[in-house]
C-alpha cells in the first residue's frame, strides 16, 4: 500500500479532473452543437431527475466511505477496512437498483409534468441505470481515497469520459443523420432532437458502466491490505455508520442539484408565461422560446461554469481523508495545515479561471459554440454574471468535504437549504423582471451565502484561526492577472477571437504567476 501526500494527491485527482472535464467539454460542446437550444432542453430535462437521484443516493457514498475507511487505517484496523468495502458495495447497490426502476416508470409522466413534453421521457429511460452503475464506482472510488490512494479514481474517471464522448457522440450523431429511419422506428417520437438527445444520453449510461467495469477489473489484480485486528467491527454498526454519513450528504447534494430543477420550472414557466424572448430565435419555433433559453443557458453558461469547480472538488477528496485522520490521531496541527493549503489551493486555481471567463465571456463561447450563434449571444452575460457565484462554489467543495472528515456531514445540508432558498427566491423575484440574467444573479448570490456560512460553521468546529493575507493576497494577483490580460486581448483584438485568448492566457497567466511568487512566496508549497 503505497500512499500518497495530500499535495501530490490532490494534483493526481485534479489533473485526472482536467482530463474528464477536457472529455466532457469534448462531449457537451459538440452535443449542443448538434442538439442546439431544443434538444438540449430535451437532454436537460433527463438529467434534471438523474441528477437529484444520483445525488441522493450515490453523492454521498465515496465521502461515506473514504472517511470511514480512512479513520480505520490510520489505527491499522484494516479488516474492518475490508468489511466496510464489501457492506458499501450490498447496502449501495440495493439502494441504486429500485431508484433505477423507479426512475424509468417515471419518466413519461414526470417530462409531461416538468414542461419538458412526453418526447423527453426516452432519454430518462436511458439514464436511469447510470444510477446503480454509480452506486458501485462510488464505493470504489471512496475505498481506494480512504486510503490515499487517488490513482483508481482518476484512472476511472478518464476511463468514463473517453467512453463517454465515444459513445454518446456516436449514437446522437447516428440518429441525427438517420432521421427517417428513425422515426420509421419509432413512430411515437415527434420530434427527432428527443430521440437524438436520449441517443447522447445512452452514452452516459455506458460511460458509468464501463467505470464500474474498471473496478471489477482492478480487484482482479489488486495487492491484498495487511492482516488487521483480531475482531473487525460488525457489518450492522459499519451499515449504520455508513448511511448516517451518506445520508446528509446525499440530501445536501440533492439540494445543491435542486438548483437545476429550480432553473428549468422557473426559467421556463416564467418566461413561457411573460413571453419576453417570443419570436427573437430563428432556432425556436412558436411557443418554443422559453425552452430555447432553458436549454441555451444549461447547456452552455452552466456547462462552462461547471468547468472549474469540478476540477476544485478534488481538493476536497485529499483534505476529506487527511481531515477525518487528523481527527482520529488528535493533531490539530495537521488539520490546520491542510485546511489553510486546501482552500489556498482552490482559490489559485479559481481565482484567474473566473476573471478570463467572465472578460472573455463571448471569444470563449463563441470558440467553444461556433455553431450556435443565437444561444452563445444569449448566454455571454450571464456567463459573466456566474463568475463571482463560480469563485465561491469553489472555495465551497473543500470546505464541504473536510467538514465531513470531521464528522459534521448534516452541516454540508443545513447550509445548502438556505443556499437553495435564497437561490429559489431569487429566480422568481428576479426572472419575470430581467429574464435569464436573474438566474445567474440568483445562483453567485446563493453561493456567496453557502461560502460564507461554510467557512464560518468549519472555522468554528475545526479551531483554525483564519489567515487573511495569503488568501489577499491571491485575490490582488488574480486582479493584476485581469488587467493584464485585457490589455493584452485589446491589442490583438484586430486578429480574431483566437489570437485574442491566446495573447491574453499567455500575459495574464504570466502577470499571474509572478505576482504569486512575490506576494505568496513559498506558501503553496509547504508540505501537507
């Protein structure tokens, strides 16, 4: 068992995080490009109940399980460490199973009910086993983090993405092109963008599937864990301490992807009612607009804003297991170390990310959507206005993660219900005056609510005393960064949209990194 630091962890997870997020990009952008705004209301539908399923039931899983495996190592207890693998694995996979059928029964008429129309329901019956395929990858994946081990999950992680995007472009581009054929097929489908959408979707199923296939896999060849105490704990208590762990933390994620079905109910009953955007999108036909915005801004605004934050979550897989062994060792020390290097870490990474995005909000999408006019047109402010709600929800997931390590995992769930509450009060104060851009104003303002009350809640329960100036200090770099780079983008404004990125990314970053190195120092590399 070869573990690894939390730094070099942390750098496995994200880099592994780049990568499925470059193949989800690879996947969502050239969906969107062949889907357009309709289809991908179709494709936003399916997900809008996969997503609060699988966060219920599977979210919570791989923090359950890491934390508890990660506390038994570190005392050598490590068969308990293997009962707590084979327990998750019973307990999870018979909890995935009947929300999987329960999904596919559902899913005609929850697509009528949630506007998305009766054509929508196909791509839930084709998303609806990704949830027990989830079920397994997630105990893996917790197991192997537990014990500081991040290779299997960023080897799974890339192994999804690549089948992903080979399988879902493939399919909706099949379909796409067999139009005849396919309403030959099936004849109850109206509109072919639901059944290309259900098509791109079949693809994510496939993609959990061979995750959980990897893992099968692994185990075949995986070196057996060191003989362990006499007498491991009972599979009764670890199955109550696992879903006493899971379970806040499933809600509390079910809550935070409430925010996608607040957005779809209120963005499209709002704007279906005023009929603010009727008529103004050659992609829209009569009564369509409402959808062509829903699907317009998740699949592109959010898509981008979702980029970053993945990548910062894998922080929180690090600092969850050394939080949760610093806890069972009794080292503050420890604690306070890889706190302060976790969220210093996510704001490096965050800070410069949402400065370029938000700047270069209509070059970025119109690089990313170049077939897609009207939605990157609609969606290039707010773009910009989810920047500040970016910055924030990425300082959150760590934040998050280690106050599960400290075994405060229904903290996670209070904070998201007031989060969602604000977010909620703002879409429909906001829509029905401003349209879409009151959406990604109420999303920044729900998630500076959810950072603040984190950060106070973990400062609190962990003892830390917080450290202003390095985290001043990121933020003064991060501005020099933006000035820099839009001196730069201005003057090769006359070469395209491409030279524009490329001049700016290259002086901001290096404005960037230089201002670090004088004001930081050597902070972020203190070890963990």
């Amino acid at each position: 068992m070869k573990k690894q630091t939390y730094l070099k962890g942390s750098l496995i997870l994200m880099a592994s995080a780049v990568a499925a997020k470059a193949l989800g990009a690879a996947f969502r952008i050239p969906l969107t490009n062949m889907l357009g705004g309709v289809g991908m209301g179709y494709f936003g539908c399916a997900y809008s109940i996969f997503m609060p399923v699988y966060a219920l039931i599977v979210t919570g899983i791989s923090s359950a399980v890491a934390r508890l495996t990660a506390s038994r190592a570190a005392l050598g207890l490590y068969r308990s460490v293997r009962r707590i693998r084979s327990t998750a694995l019973l307990i999870f996979t018979a909890a995935g199973v009947p929300a999987s059928i329960l999904m596919a029964v559902l899913a005609r008429p929850y697509s009528i009910y949630s506007s998305g129309g009766p054509e929508a329901a196909a791509g839930i019956v084709m998303i609806a086993p990704a949830v027990v395929f989830g079920c397994i990858t997630a105990v893996e994946r917790g197991y192997f983090e537990g014990l500081s081990n991040m290779y299997p999950t960023a080897l799974s992680q890339v192994a999804e993405g690549i089948v992903k995007v080979a399988a879902g472009l493939w399919l909706c581009g099949y379909v796409t092109a067999h139009g005849e054929q396919m309403r030959r097929l099936f004849p109850w489908v109206t509109d072919i963008r639901a059944l290309a959408a259900a098509a791109g979707i079949l693809g994510v199923t496939l993609s959990t599937a061979a995750a959980a296939l990897y893992f099968g896999i692994m185990r075949l060849f995986s070196a057996p864990l060191p003989a362990g105490e006499e007498r491991p704990e009972s599979r009764r208590f670890i199955a109550k301490e696992l879903v006493r762990a899971a379970l806040p933390i499933g809600v509390a994620a079910l809550i935070t992807d409430l925010s996608a079905l607040i957005d779809m109910w209120s963005i499209i009953g709002c704007l279906s009612r005023n009929g603010a955007y009727e008529g103004l999108f050659s992609g829209a036909a009569a009564g369509e607009s409402a959808q062509f915005v829903y699907g317009s801004f998740s699949g592109i605004a959010l898509t981008v804003f979702n980029l970053v934050p993945s990548v910062t979550n894998m922080l929180g897989k690090g600092a969850l297991t050394n939080t949760a062994a610093a806890r069972e060792l009794g080292s503050p020390e420890a604690l306070k170390r890889s706190s302060i290097q976790a969220l210093l870490t996510a704001e490096v990474i965050a800070v410069p990310a949402a400065a370029g995005l938000g700047i270069f909000a209509p070059e970025v999408l119109g690089l990313l959507f170049p077939r897609q006019p009207e939605e990157v047109a609609l969606c290039v402010f707010p773009m910009r206005l989810l920047m500040p709600g970016m910055l924030c929800l990425c300082l959150s997931f760590p934040v998050f993660s280690m106050l599960q390590g400290l075994g405060r995992a229904s903290a996670p769930l209070k904070i998201m219900l007031a989060g969602t509450a604000a977010k909620l009060a703002g879409n429909l104060v906001l829509l029905p005056v401003v349209g879409v851009e009151g959406a990604a104003v109420s999303t920044s303002l729900s998630y500076a609510l959810i950072l603040a009350l984190a950060l106070r809640t973990y400062l609190r329960e962990a003892g830390i005393k917080p450290e202003v100036k390095p985290f001043a200090a990121v933020l003064y770099a991060g501005a020099m960064c933006a000035g820099t780079s839009l001196l730069a983008g201005g003057m090769a404004e006359r070469f395209g949209s491409l030279a524009v990125l490329a001049c700016a990314g290259t002086t901001g970053c290096a404005a960037y990194i230089a201002t670090l190195r004088l004001t930081l120092g050597k902070k972020l590399k203190s070890p963990a």
